[in-house]
C-alpha cells in the first residue's frame, strides 16, 4: 500500500528511537544491482529455450539514434520503435527500424531516417530503405501496421516528436506519405505507440495514436532543475511529470482513404495522460474490440467497446488503471494473451524501476487481478525498467512465454552506487504451465545476459520454420535480432488471416485452436508491446501434438469459420468465408 | 575490557530509552568503564594524580550521562576538554552529551575530536555513527560504521547498522553482507535475520526474505512487525492461505498497524472472502485517513459485493485522496508518491 519501509523496533538496539525513526522513514525500497537471485544459476534444468544474436550475421546495421548520450531532455529516452511486417507479400517478414534524432540535427534539417530490411529468404535481410520512399526526416519513435485501405498490403504509420506519418503501400517495395490526404497528421503532437485495430467493426482499420507530452522544443525543460527532474535525489532529465500531457488520437476510417478525427466524440483520453502504449483487444469477449492504453506516471486507460460505436473507459474499475494497491504507475509497453488456457485475454504491463511489472489476469466478469507476485513475474522486475514486451511461445509447448526489453531512462545512475544500471539484461519468463513463470534470460544463451538499453520488442517467425524469433531495439545503439534456437520436437500452427468482410487484416479476429488436450484461443494483432508492431500471424505452440483436431476463426464480422482437422506444423491462410486458401510448406528447424 | 567498548555509546542511550533496564545498565557499564580505565595503568606519580583527577571526571561525567543530567554533563564536558584536551574519552563523553540533547552539530565535532585523538577505539566511529544516523546522514554514518567494524570485526551491533545504512543509500547487495557477517558473528542478533530478509525482499528475492523473516520469528514470535513483514512477503508471492494466517497474527499483536490491516483485507479477497475484507480495509483507512490504497480495495471489494452506492462512495474517495496525494520525481513507481 505504501513504499516498504524499513521497519523498526523501539528498544531492540542502542539506538535512539529518533535514530530508529529516522532510519526507518527515510529508507527506500532499493534496488538490486544488475546481478540475478543467487539461485538464478543453479536451476538450469529444464530451460530448452535458446536464443543467438544473430544481428551482424543477418545483415542488420541500423544504428537508433537519439538525442545525446547524457540524455538531458525526456524525448532522448523514448525512441526504439520496430515493426516486424511482409511488406511485400512474399510470405517472409521484413523490418523496419524507426529511427530518432539529435536536437542539433533536427534543427539543423539532418536526417536520421528509419530503415527498411528486406528479407532474402535465407536468414539474411537488404536494406532497401532507399528505394522504399520512407525516408522522412524528424524524430519518429514508434510504428503501427495495418491494411487501413483493405488492398492486400500492409501500409506503415510512424509516429514522430511533431507528428506522424502514414506510408501507403504501393505494392512494388515503395511507399508514399498519404498523410494529408488521410487526415492523420496528428499535428503537434509527440506520437508514441499507435496501432491499428477496426472498433466498430466496419471492416476497416481505424487508427489509434497515444500522445505523450506537449513538448516546446524552443523551451525545453531545463535539465535537472526543478522537483520533477530527479531521481533519487540527483539531476536528471525531467518529466513526464511537470509538463503538460498531450491527449491521444483517435481516427475513424472512412473507408475512402481518409479519416476522422473522433478523438473529442468519444471522449477518448480527456485528461491528456502520458500516452506510451497502445493495445486493441477484446477482453470480454463480446466480439467488439476493446482499447487499453499504458500511460506514464498516470493511470492506464481501459475502454471498454459498448459495441454501439462508443467507449466507457473502465480501468479504475477493471483493475487495470492502478498498481494492485491503486497507486499511479509508469506504464511503457503492453501485450495480451491467454496465457492460462481460460479462454479469456489476459494483459502484461512493463512499468519504471522500483516497481513491479503487471501480469493481469482476466477474471472472465470485466475485471482483472493483478497476479505478477504470485506468478514470480513481478519481484524480479522491480530493479528494472520495462519498455517492450511480448508474449511468445518460444518452446512451442502451448503456453505462451514472456520476453521483456529492459533499460534505464537515466545514464546518470551509472555514475551512482544506487543498484541500478543504465543498461539492463532483458528477461525471458518461462510459463511453468500452472499459473506461474520462471526468468530464464541468462539460461537461454549469452545474448540474454548481456545488458542493453532496451526499448522495443517485436516477435516473428522471420524464417518461416515454425519458431517465433524476438528482435529488440537498443537505445543510441544497434538492434538485436534473437534467433531462436530451441531445439525439441514439439509441433505448431501458425494462421495468417485474410478478412473479406471483415478487415483484410482479419485483426480482432478471434483464432480458437484445439490440439491435444490444450484448447488455445489468440486474437489477431499486428500492434502492441512499445512502439512495435510483430509478426501479425498467429503461431500456436501445440507441444506433442501432431494433429490439429479444430480451429474455429471468429471473424470482427461475427462470421464464423470451422475448419480442421489439419496436420501441425504449417502454415495455413484462411480467408474468411473461404476457411484455408493456401498451406505452406515450412523450412526445417 | 569487560563489555565492548563499541557499545558504551549505545549503553548510555539505552538507559534513558529503557526505564525497565536502567540500573542494570548503568551499573554494567559503569563497570566496563571502571574496568577500561584500570587496564590503562602504568602511570608516574604525578601522571597518578592527573590521571585519577580524569577518571573521576570522567565518571563523573558519565554518571551524569546516565542520570538524565544532560546540563551538568555538558557543563563538566567543557570544563573537562579545556583541562584534558588531548582525552579522546572526555570529547566523546561530551559529545555523548551533546547527542542526548539533539546538538547534533556539537556531538559531531566532539566525536571527531575523540576520533582524531584516538584512532584505534571503534567506539568513536561507532556513537559518531549514531549522530549521523539520526539525522539521516547514511553515507558519513556507514563511513563511520565501516572504521568501526575494521577496529572491532566481532562487533555484530556494527554490522547490522552499518548494513542498514548501506541499504539507506541504496547499496543492498553491500547491506546483505553485511547482515549476514552480523549474523556469523551473533546468530541471534537482534534483526538481523529481519534485516536481511528485507534487503532480500527488496530485491524480488521473496524466497530467501521468506526465509530469514522466519528465522526471525522462531526467535522473536511476538514481534508483531516481523510477523506482518512475513505476511505481507506470502501476499505478495501468492500463498494466501498463509499469508492470512500471520496478517491475522499481525493485526492481532498490533491494532495500529495499517498496512497490517491492509494487507489482510488482501489475503481475504485472493480468498475469495470479499465481505471480511471490508472490515480488514476499512480499519486501515481509519489508521491511515489520507492513503488511498483501502479506499481502492474497498471499492473493488464493494463492486464484487454488489454494493453499488458503498462502491461508488469508495471511487470517489479513493480519487479524491490519489489527487491529494504529492508527487515526487518525474516518473510514478507504483508506490507511495
């Protein structure tokens, strides 16, 4: 309920009960130093999950620039976004890295533009960001993919510190800046996250984008100075607190290549929270797409979708607004899944250090509980600060994993003996199949264990051989692309959704897949963790079965598709109302 | 010497903070004291004089101390280091003096002294420590505390203090060391198992701070504020069942512990028991009137009740009091703002 104090008792010791008092009132939770539980190295058993950077041998060399080293004002912190996409229609997921920029090059008009890999089928990646058209110059952060046009090819919205941009995709490797005549310049504002999903379900993508602060870069806060430009006591870069939010977008698409801005209609995030991420489910099941948005330093905003084209924003009350004791946290990134096996969508929150990361669970009645200390996901996560995260089922078994990118905001902690380090090693949380999870970062191969300064997370199955790989983004740094190397002999599906009715996306599609004794229920999505967008296919670990017994796609539509049986290992497309339009062959493990 | 010389300092203070103990203390320590001077020895005739002139000063100064008679003390300290400037003994006496009536500024600059003048007594490190401490000063206390334990390594009290102002200034894997050198040294150190155990929790380590907070209790079950430590820690690691067994305890030896409360009003609604939280949580917000946090349980336990009109008057509070509450730094941690 409060900070845990360092308890005392009076007359225990020679020490005044001042000295105790004292002793007692000013103590903080502290922080562990980048070092693992003494017995994070002893259970080894049972870890088959490996992961290898393979970054420099993929052909990755983007660099993520932004702002300066010291990081003396808030936007140098927040860059990192990544999507995972087929931009191309080719059937292999491709990259592209949003870039940011330094205050004297945005001045100055220098470029620091995002990057394009394109994937060669064979583990490697070309960067085509040159001939692609995305190439606009500002200090972008995140990305969100989505068909907004229904055309059969993922279109790109990045957002930036003024702005953001919409890419249409031109169906031959390049992209043109449609934003204008989209009406989704979000002008003025510093974009995040942002995230495609269709909440009225029209059967087109409509366009969400948190905003965080209104930022006036010809009056920066001055580092250091002032009350909400510290941490724990010493100078840092200041905010969120201390200066104006900026209220978050809300784009309805028209259908005609344009939007509407139905921010104030909907009364969508009236009180300019500090927007970080973004998040569409549909977490009561009424097969109407939901919104969560993580923000910073405020409470995180539920709308629940009243399936009439309008929200109520039930967070407080859902338990998903608040830390488990009610108290304002500083949200970063957000996935869902159904990582019990209810049938019920379930949410995972990365927040700041000295505080725990949230897995809540769905309790099936609109309400949540936050279970991050009874599933081993919360302690270890108080020393670090969360950006991206990502469920994934890394070991296929049928139980979703976590991985979360982690890095301090503040260099400055370097240069103090606070147990807190400015680079921080990512986790990866095995799910023990009961309820709980287990951190096996540093079991899972070398690259894990070295420390980074994280920010986003995407996952994908980038060479097509039925194991979902993780890539993360670095601050001021080069990307990591973590392939995945666990080696077993446990199965899989994965599902790429075509929506004819419904968005050709098919996201909100609700996929319902049973194999064996495991019943596994997912919803489409491309957008979610920080500022990333993933591998928009469903890949379902379905560990010793080979067979597939059913799947049942519940389109955004509310038609319903029944298909199956069907062999595992494959990739099936289902289009809607047609069920499976192709299977695919897969490369060996 | 008869009792170690680190703990004189903290004898004198005890005596005044444990009515109970007080003769006891007293004449103890004024033996250890007697028994430090006479080991001294060896000195000329004239030497003799001075030097019992100075023991008497210097007991009589520290029955002073003892008696509560602060003024006379102080009075006698300054007359005493004009006389014997060069005696360690006398300026940490009169620093002594100057602590037990909040001259903090004073206590440290006579400490110092006894300090400069006699670098081989862990004592004056030690009560140095102590004055820093109280004021909060955890970085010049744990420097003091460091002297204290090179000159005395056997001095468990030390290790704990030093190890907790380690974890005062955020060092906590020093701070675990600490706490367990203390325990090596005095299994049965007063909480050092507790201390440690915080240290541990304090890093999501729950099942080693499990652990020691139950060792603390095996040899301290009445102590209500290790118990509820252990029931907030099985809260949090998700074994409810225990977790109510000693928040029940807690909340039971202390009736003014909030968090205590709180946390029991927790545990019944993991157990699904929603209509004895309410009780659990209204008693914390009457301990606790401008925290929130009962406020929201309450409301979330009153909205699975179906008790709209009490759920909704619990929002609202619960909103009125987040905003009332002040905020620190630039980023919210969940905790206390």
């Amino acid at each position: 309920m409060t900070a845990r104090l360092f308890l005392i008792f009076l007359g225990f010791s020679c020490l005044s009960a001042s000295v105790w008092n004292l002793i007692s009132a000013s103590a903080q939770v502290t922080h562990a130093q980048q070092i693992l539980p003494k017995d994070a190295h002893s259970s080894t058993a049972g870890s088959a999950i490996s992961l290898a950077d393979v970054t420099r041998a993929a052909g990755i060399d983007f660099h993520l620039t932004c702002g300066s080293l010291e990081k003396h004002y808030i936007m140098e912190t927040m860059c990192g976004g990544v999507a995972v996409f087929d931009y191309d229609n080719d059937g292999w997921m491709d990259i592209y890295f949003v870039n940011g920029s330094t205050l004297d090059d945005l001045r100055a008009g220098k470029c620091h533009t995002g990057k394009l890999y394109h994937n060669n089928h064979d583990g490697t990646y070309t960067d085509v960001t040159a001939r692609s058209g995305l190439t606009h110059c500002g200090w972008g952060f995140g990305v969100a993919v989505g068909d907004y046009d229904n055309d059969g090819w993922d279109d790109l919205y990045v957002t930036y510190l003024n702005g953001g941009i919409l890419y249409h995709n031109n169906y031959d490797g390049t992209f043109t800046d449609v934003t204008a005549k989209a009406g989704v310049g979000n002008t003025g504002n510093w974009g995040t996250s942002a995230a495609f999903g269709d909440y009225d379900n029209d059967g087109k993508l409509d366009l969400y984008v948190a905003n965080y602060v209104a930022l006036d870069l010809e009056h920066l806060p001055a580092f250091g100075e002032g009350p909400f430009c510290q941490y724990r006591g010493i100078p840092v870069s200041c905010g969120p607190r201390g200066l104006k939010g900026a209220r978050d977008r809300l784009y309805h698409n028209n259908g005609d290549g344009t939007f509407t801005d139905v921010t104030e209609k909907l009364n969508i995030d009236p009180d300019s929270y500090y927007g970080l991420g973004v998040l569409w489910l549909d977490y009561d099941n009424d097969g109407c797409l939901d919104l969560y948005v993580a923000n910073d330093s405020s409470p995180s905003l539920l709308y629940h979708n009243n399936c009439h084209g309008g929200f109520d924003e039930v967070g407080a009350q859902a338990g998903v607004a608040y830390s488990a004791d009610g108290r304002p946290q500083a949200g970063m990134g957000i996935d869902s899944a159904d990582y019990d096996h209810d049938g019920w969508p379930d949410i995972v929150k990365t927040n700041f250090s000295d505080d725990s990361n949230n897995l809540y669970h769905n309790d099936r009645d609109g309400t949540f509980t936050d279970m991050a200390g009874p599933a081993g996901f919360g302690p270890i996560s108080i020393p670090y600060l969360g950006f991206g995260v990502k469920f994934a089922d890394l070991d296929n078994d049928g139980w979703p994993d976590i991985f979360v990118a982690n890095g301090h905001v503040n260099p400055q902690v370097d240069q103090h003996s606070f147990g807190v380090t400015y680079a921080e090693r990512p986790f990866l949380f095995r799910n023990l199949e009961d309820g709980k999870f287990e951190e096996i970062g540093i079991r899972t191969g070398a690259a894990l264990s070295r420390r980074y300064v994280g920010r986003g997370a995407a996952v994908g199955d980038f060479e097509n051989r039925g194991a979902e790989d993780v890539l993360m983004t670095v601050l001021d740094g080069s990307p990591v692309l973590l392939r995945n190397r666990t080696a077993n002999t446990n199965h899989w599906i994965t599902i790429k959704t075509v929506g004819t009715q419904s968005n050709r996306d098919g996201f909100g599609a609700r996929v319902r897949v049973k194999a064996g004794s495991l019943v596994h229920n997912a919803e489409v999505r491309a957008n979610s963790s920080f500022e990333s967008a993933s591998d928009p296919r469903l890949h379902f670990g379905v560990g010793a079965a080979q067979t597939i017994d059913h799947i049942t796609v519940r389109w955004p539509s509310g038609r319903v598709d029944e298909i199956g049986p069907e062999s595992a290992d494959q990739e099936l497309i289902i289009k809607e109302g047609q069920r499976i339009i192709s299977r695919l062959p897969k490369k060996p493990r | 010497m008869g009792i170690s010389p680190a703990l004189i300092g903290c004898l004198l203070l005890l005596s005044s903070l444990v009515g109970q103990s007080r003769a006891t203390l007293v004449a103890f320590n004024h033996r250890a004291m007697l028994d430090d001077l006479h080991e001294e020895g060896g000195a000329t005739s004239t030497e003799q004089a001075n030097t019992e002139s100075l023991q008497s000063a210097r007991e009589t100064l520290l029955h002073d101390l003892q008696a509560g008679r602060l003024d006379e003390a102080i009075e006698l300290g300054q007359n005493s280091v004009v006389r014997w400037p060069r005696d360690a003994e006398i300026h940490h006496l009169l620093g002594l003096a100057y602590f037990k009536t909040q001259q903090h500024s004073l206590a440290t600059t006579e400490l110092q002294r006894a300090e400069g003048l006699d670098r081989t007594n862990a004592n004056f490190p030690f009560d140095l420590a102590l004055v820093y401490l109280d004021q909060g000063q955890y970085s010049p206390a744990a420097s003091e505390l460091e002297k204290a334990t090179k000159l005395d390594r056997n001095n468990a009290l030390a290790h704990v203090l030093l190890g907790r102002a380690y974890q005062n200034t955020n060092r906590t894997l020093d701070a675990i060391e600490q706490f367990r050198e203390a325990i090596k040294l005095d299994p049965d150190v007063r909480l050092g198992h507790y201390d440690l155990g915080f240290a541990y929790a304090s890093l999501g380590r729950n099942s080693e701070a499990i652990s020691e907070y139950e060792k603390e209790i095996e040899r301290h079950p009445e102590n209500a504020t290790v118990v509820y430590e252990l029931g907030h820690l099985l809260l949090q690691t998700g074994d409810w069942k225990s977790a109510l067994k000693f928040l029940e305890q807690a909340t039971q030896l202390d009736r003014q512990n909030a968090d205590a409360f709180y946390d029991l009003g927790k545990a019944r609604m993991f157990l699904g028991d929603h209509t004895a939280a309410v009780p659990a949580f209204e008693r914390s917000a009457e301990l606790k009137p401008s925290d929130p946090s009962p406020h929201y349980q309450l409301a979330r336990a009153f909205d699975r009740l179906g008790e709209r009109d009490d759920s909704r008057r619990e929002w609202q509070r619960f909103n009125d009091l987040s905003k009332a509450q002040p905020q620190r730094g630039g980023m919210a941690s969940g905790q206390s703002q």
